[in-house]
C-alpha cells in the first residue's frame, strides 16, 4: 500500500515538526493561563462545602471526582509539560493523516499554498465552528456535562466539514444553500448549555484564553497544512 | 474524455485504491485525535489536559 505508507510517513514527520513547534507557543500562550486557572480552580474546590459545589451542577462530570482527587496525573513542571509536547504531536499526526488523505485523493500536486487553505480549513471545522457554540473554557469553569458537549462539538465540526465541501465542490445553486444551512444548522439547535454559576475564575483571563486559544489554533492549522502538503509531495513524488 | 474505455476504467480502479488508503489513513488519524482529545480514560484525560483545553476540545 504505497500511498497509505506515503500518508504515514509524510503525516508523522509533519505532525512531529508541528506538535513540538505548537508546545513551545502554548508554553508562552495558554499553558500560563491554564496554570492561572486552576489557581481558582483548586480554591473554589477546598473552599466551598462540597454539597453546595455540587448543587452548582458541573464544574464536575456527573459527581465524578476530579482528577485532581485520587487518578493518577503527571506531575507538575517537567513531566507534565512532557505530556503536553506529547499529546500535541499525536494531536498534530491524527489531523495530518487527514490532510495527507485528502490530498492524496486529490490526485494531483498539492502546492503548500494550497495546503495553506486545507490547513485554513481545519482551523474553520476543528476550531472556528465548535468555538462558537462551545468557547475555548479554562480549568475551574461551569460547564455542562461531558458527553453532551463532546457529541455537540463533534456533530458540528461534522456538519461544518460537510457544509465547506458543498460549497467549494459543488456549484450548484441548491449545494450552496445546503452547505451554508448545514454550517448554521448545529448553531441554530444550539450547544448544551452550562448551569447558571458562579465561577471563580475572572472573566478577564477567560476573555484571554480564548484569543490564545484562536491564535494558537491558527498557526497550528496554518502550519500543519503547509507542513503536511510539502512533506507528502516530497515522500509521494520524490522524483519531481 | 478522449480516454478509451479501458484506460478509464483502470484510472478508476487505480482511483478508487488511493481513496480506500487514503480513507483509511484518515480513519487512523480520527481514532488518534479522539484517544487523545475525547477519552473518558481517566489517565489519558490528565496527561493530555492541557492539549484538550488548548486545543478547545471539550474538557471535565
């Protein structure tokens, strides 16, 4: 299977240049933000009784411990932020295998600028369209339950996908209105919403999460689409 | 068009064998993204906890 192995090749040398590149800028962007966070969020834990937190509903899972209670988590400072360059890279090679796939499929050169705008493409799907319904949120913040917010966000980048390629592959007239209905379609059902709360946390440093997040998130996406496009022309046609 | 027929179909043959890799290629890097971005398993939750916030994939 030359191009699956093409695929791989090309997905793992970019994800790799890609996930330790993004580490270093989270490392200045939302690393110390998080760590902010959980400031308040470790003080809202000891603070409040524990039946009143509940009541709060969710800044926990269904009455789940959190993880800071008993699993096992790495520890703070080398072995944690290990974790993260790790989680970034296999983060970076899933989404470019499926960059390489697609262009793979396209059956013809792909130019990095071309992979420019796939890359633009999966900041829209990935990033841009489950931010709306669901902001980037820190440690510590209410949020409504886990699985309802994972089959919403996953459903709308789902739904976006498939909208953005009616648009741009299709032309005609009624491909043009599905694809922008489907794109809204998640947005207007709308995402599961979280329990009216206090937060600890200030909005402040919220409001800059969410701008480090979208930034990051950008030159992750930017990034990895020229990576990936560059590394799979070279692997898959290194004649040319 | 000015293909003849048989050259069409084994560019379709061909074709539709990139797609069957390439889709599975990318079914790989789904199951990736979501071990690493959607587990419920709790230790894979904590070690990959500040990727899940910073990348705005749903978190505890």
């Amino acid at each position: 299977m030359p191009v699956f192995r093409s695929i791989v090749f090309a997905a793992a040398l970019a994800g790799l240049i890609v996930g330790v590149v993004i580490s270093i800028a989270q490392f200045f962007g939302t690393v110390p933000l998080i760590q902010q966070s959980e400031v308040y969020e470790r003080k809202a834990e000891t603070g409040v009784p524990p039946a009143a937190h509940e009541q709060g509903g969710a800044t926990h899972d269904q009455g789940k411990p959190h993880s800071h209670d008993r699993e096992w988590e790495p520890e703070d400072g080398f072995q944690r932020n290990a974790f993260t360059v790790a989680a970034n890279i296999l983060t970076a090679i899933g989404f470019a295998l499926l960059l390489a796939g697609i262009y793979a499929i396209r059956g013809r050169q792909v130019t990095w600028r071309e992979g420019l705008l796939w890359g633009l493409a999966g900041f829209v799907v990935f990033t841009a369209a489950p931010s709306l319904g669901l902001p980037p949120e820190l440690p510590g913040m209410p949020v409504a339950p886990l699985t309802a917010r994972q089959t919403w966000w996953i459903a709308t980048a789902a739904a976006t996908a498939g909208g953005l390629c009616l648009l741009v592959f299709r032309p005609a007239a009624w491909a043009a209105v599905l694809g922008l209905a489907l794109i809204a379609l998640p947005h207007l059902v709308g995402a599961p919403l979280a329990p009216e709360s206090h937060s600890e946390v200030p909005a402040a440093l919220s409001h800059r999460f969410v701008v480090a997040v979208t930034l990051t998130s950008l030159l992750f996406w930017s990034l990895l689409g020229v990576a990936t496009s560059i590394a799979f022309e070279r692997i898959s046609r290194p004649q040319i | 068009m000015q293909q003849s027929q048989s050259a069409r179909l084994s560019a379709i043959a061909v074709d539709s064998n990139v797609i069957a890799q390439a889709v599975l290629a990318m079914a790989l890097g789904l199951f990736i993204v979501g071990v690493v971005g959607f587990s419920h398993i709790s230790a894979v939750h904590n070690a990959a906890h500040d990727v899940r916030h910073a990348n705005a994939f749903p978190c505890h």
